[in-house]
C-alpha cells in the first residue's frame, strides 16, 4: 500500500459499488475509507462483506462520509435523480467526485454539478470503466493512423441485454422519479460514448431518434436507438435495449481501414481483450474471400479496467493536492456525452424529429 493512499467514501449500497470496492480494494495508491447508507446496518454489512480494510467506517447516513474529513474522493452510484444533489454537496465540501452514469439527468444538472467541481477545485471523473482499460488506448492508435485506418466515415455501436421480468417491475433503471432515462441513459450512455470516442470527441451537427422506441407505462425507455450526423458527412448510429440479448460492440469504417470490437464495456476477461482490424482489404480476384484478412490484437493487462480508473483517478487526486488544477479532459467528456443524450432524448419527445446538438 502507498504510505499516503487516496482514501475513498462511498455513498450507497448499490450493486455496482461492490465492483467498485473490488477495484479500489486492489488498487495501488487507494484505500476504501467510509461508506454511508441510509441505514447503520445496510453500512455495517456492506462493509463487512465487500472486505473493507480494518478501521473503515460505515455511517447510517450519505452525510457523515462527506463531513469525515479523511475522506478524498467519493465515489456516488446513486439513482441518478440524486446525483446533482450529493455530486454539489460532495463538491462544496471538498471532495473529489467519481459518479455514476449517466452523470445526470440533462446537462443542466450536469453544469451545476461542474460548476461546483471547478469552484471548490475539486476533480470530477465518470465511472465509465472502459476508458481506461489498455485496449481502449491501442485501439486509439489505430484510429489516428492515417494511412491504415484513412479518415472516420461511420461508427456503429450497440449495447443490449435480456433483463429478468423482476427488473421491469423493480429495478431503478426503469422508475421515473430514480433514473428517468431509462436505457438511454444506462446503456445509451456507453454507446453514445462510443461514438463519440470513435469521432475524438467532436460532437455531431445533429441526431435524430429511431421512431418506435419500446418505453414503459411510466414512460421510460426500455429499447431505443438514433442516428448522428457531422456537418463533415461523418455518421453514426447506435441501438440500445433491456430487451434483446447480451451484445455489445463498435465497427468504425474509415476510408482506409475497418474497427470491430465485441465486448467493449467489459471485456470478456480481465486480464486480456481483443479487437479487430482490416486495412485496405478488398475482395480477391474470384470474389470467394477477401485479402489480407482482417487480424486481430489481443492486449494483456496487470490490472482490470476499472482498478486503471481508481487508479487513474488517485493520481489526478494527488496530483491536486501537491497543488496541480485538476484535469479538464474528464468533465469535458461527460459533458459531450450529456449533450447528446439531452437531444436524442428531445427528438423521442419531439416525434423523431431532427435536433441540433447543444454546446
């Protein structure tokens, strides 16, 4: 363990703040401090089943983790109709944030919760774990190689799974007055992320919602889809879905080269994910195949993709105590990927119609 750990307080007993635990558990530089429940005992118990480190605290309240002051970082997975709330109170107290997604439930949420990061000097991150796993950065490079890969023309990016008939009826993720966004902001969140990543971050001209998307009595969102497009002519599309079986993936097609991978939002193993690529590959002279073939990299890691973003996350923390600004780039991210939900959400609300992205 570092002699100066980041220490973390999570707000919550979610079921993601157990992987969570794992991860700052594992990771160098970091150590679980508190966590805070509305109950002592749910606390109490969290604590002891996820292995909290001996002296950890557990609080009956969110409150009490954010007024310890040797908690550093709190981590929030919290419904996310709470997080403007506890994100602005964590930040006025001088805590760094890493928050569930979706980060809010527009960007106007999101703004308040930015505001009161860049006030108190704090660091903001979203917990969107992939980013950071190695893969992702190989996978980068081969996107900014001009001549394998050529200049992006279209991205794909879809992320489904069939959920039990108890999740329809019970789960947060489809209850309005908890996570009003449904899908879209659950799973769409990563597919908008992805494309958005695919496109290094250059938000779309405007997005138009696929017509029948599958939504709820409460009126949320259980299936839906869309389309953006770049005034360059670049597009993208994605689908995600409660409702369909478990897929998860991203093509990218450049003028030069092709990007598939499978299993983008957790890789199928923790030690090592794969992707593939194609560059300048045609048809062969008979039309039974094609050449060269497309060939797949496999990149090995020491650590799990979410031990990178605690780990990651650490160092920007301590990097801003010794005095260092925060790093703008993450709030910057979460941003964009807010804008673009905020509009296809819009354009289910408006009839399909085609919406202009904000700023």
């Amino acid at each position: 363990m570092a002699e100066n750990p980041i220490r973390f307080g999570i707000l919550g007993c979610a079921n993601i703040a157990r992987k969570l635990s794992r991860a700052i558990n594992i990771a160098p530089g970091a150590i679980i401090h508190a966590v805070g429940s509305r109950s002592q005992e749910k606390a109490t118990l969290f604590a002891s089943d996820n292995s909290f480190p001996a002296g950890a605290k557990a609080y009956g309240t969110y409150e009490a983790v954010l007024d310890d002051p040797d908690v550093d970082v709190v981590y929030i997975p919290l419904p996310t109709s709470l997080h403007v709330r506890w994100a602005v109170l964590a930040a006025k107290k001088k805590k760094h944030i890493l928050l569930e997604k979706p980060v809010a439930l527009n960007v106007k949420e999101l703004d308040l919760i930015l505001q009161a990061c860049e006030e108190s000097g704090v660091q903001f991150m979203d917990s969107t774990m992939w980013m950071h796993n190695p893969r992702t950065a190989k996978m980068r490079q081969f996107l900014d190689d001009p001549l394998r890969f050529g200049q992006l023309k279209k991205v794909h990016s879809v992320f489904t799974f069939a959920v039990k008939p108890d999740f329809l009826k019970n789960d947060i993720r489809v209850k309005p007055d908890l996570d009003a966004l449904g899908a879209l902001g659950d799973i769409g969140w990563y597919c908008t992320r992805a494309v958005l990543w695919a496109a290094n971050f250059e938000l779309p001209k405007t997005v138009i919602a696929s017509e029948k998307p599958v939504i709820n009595e409460a009126g949320v969102i259980l299936a839906c889809g869309a389309s953006l497009y770049w005034e360059d002519g670049k597009v993208a599309s994605f689908h995600c879905s409660f409702l369909s079986s478990l897929t998860v993936g991203i093509t990218a097609v450049g003028t030069n080269g092709t990007l598939h991978v499978n299993d983008f939002v957790i890789p199928l193993e923790e030690e090592k994910a794969s992707f593939t690529v194609a560059s300048e590959t045609g048809f062969t002279d008979l039309v039974t195949g094609c050449e060269p073939a497309p060939s797949e990299h496999i990149v090995t890691t020491e650590f799990p993709q979410e031990v990178i973003m605690v780990m990651e996350l650490s160092r920007l923390v301590a990097a801003v105590k010794g005095g260092s600004k925060p790093e703008k780039k993450w709030p910057i991210y979460s941003r964009k990927t807010q804008l673009v939900l905020d509009a296809i959400k819009t354009s289910i609300d408006n009839g399909f119609e085609e919406v202009e992205v904000g700023n």
